[in-house]
C-alpha cells in the first residue's frame, strides 16, 4: 500500500511541472491550441536584454534587500535587554511596518518618493540639494524599492530574532560572562551563531 501511495504522490507533483516543460518548447494561441516550436523560445530568451535587466535586477534587489538582516539582527539583541526601558513600545513600533496594510504602504511610500512634491526631495531642497525622481530613475528605482523591502519586513525579521535569542541557553551567557565577555561579543560569539538557523530562514522569505 505504501509505494503505490509514494509514486501516486511523485506523480501529482512532478506532473504539473512536466507539464510546463512541454508547453515551454510551443507557442499558444490566443484562443488555445499550441504549436511545436522547439527551441525557438529558449533562443528568444537568451537573446532578450530584456530578460538579463530584470535578472540583473532581480539579483541586486536580493542582495540589498539582505542587508536588512543584521541590523533586525542587532535590535534584536538590544530589544531583549531587561534593562531597556520601553522595550514594548519600541517592539510595537518596530512591527506596525508589518501589520499595516500593503495599499497604506504603497501610498506613503509613493508620496516620500514622488519627485515633485515628496517629503524626501523637500528635505533635500532645503540643504540646497536637488532629489532625483527617486522611483523612475534608473540609478535610484532599485535602491528605493529595497529600501520599501527592507522596512516593510524589519518588524517581521526582529520578532524571529527575538524568539530566537530567547530560546539561546542561558548556560552560554553565563559562560560568556565568567569570560568577562560584555554585550558586543555576547551578540557577536553567543547569539549569532545560535541564531543561524533563524538566520538562514529570514534569509529565504
């Protein structure tokens, strides 16, 4: 009963993507129907500057968007202090980013931008700077976005962190102070290794 039930399995998930691995060598009309076109689609993407735009941008966005771990990582740290004061204000602030709503993000983020009128651009015009239009700007668009990625997603990272260093024994910061160790090396040779498994799942969403 058991192999029949694993290949049954196998085959509903590998189907789809045979599937689509078929259907990647035609091309369908608009009204249905396909038509057997062999390589020509994979050509046509590899000669595309279209394609390698977006997966160069699709990369660079990845990679800044990353830098966004280490500091949810290090207010973390502080935010499990026990003798910070506020700490559940400053939790709470931290993570409205997150429970806000997409729209209500689109549309703050859209006005700090905007290059005519936007708050940043204003700031700058009173140091005698003149902002760029920060989201059609090709030097500036992909750095804004991430920076939007970053802060909509900092709240959610720091409370993974927090759980995490909660869960770290306290045995190892013991052991650490006996070593006269103080909060730098506490974060840098106690949490982040015992937070790296969180670390890689943050680093995957």
């Amino acid at each position: 009963m058991i192999a029949p039930m694993g290949a049954g399995v196998a085959v509903l998930y590998l189907w789809p993507i045979l599937q689509t691995f078929y259907f990647s060598f035609t091309v369908w009309g608009p009204f249905g129907g396909s038509t057997w076109t062999g390589l020509t689609n994979y050509s046509r993407l590899l000669h595309d500057p279209a394609v390698w735009t977006a997966l160069r941008n699709t990369i660079g966005y990845t990679f800044l968007t990353l830098l966004g771990i280490p500091p949810a990582m290090v207010f973390a740290a502080l935010l499990n202090r026990r003798d910070l004061r506020g700490r559940g204000l400053f939790r709470t602030l931290y993570y409205l980013p997150v429970v806000t709503m997409p729209a209500a993000i689109g549309l703050l983020w859209q006005y700090l931008y905007n290059g005519d009128y936007g708050l940043i651009n204003q700031g700058l015009a009173l140091l005698g700077i003149s902002g760029p239009s920060w989201l059609t700007d090709p030097r500036t668009a992909l750095i804004a976005l991430a920076l939007v990625g970053i802060w909509s997603q900092f709240g959610y990272n720091l409370v993974l962190f927090m759980a995490g260093i909660q869960n770290v024994p306290r045995e190892l910061y013991e052991a650490a102070a006996l070593d006269g160790a103080g909060s730098v090396r506490e974060l840098m040779h106690v949490e982040v290794p015992m937070l790296s498994p969180t670390t890689y799942f943050v680093s995957e969403l």
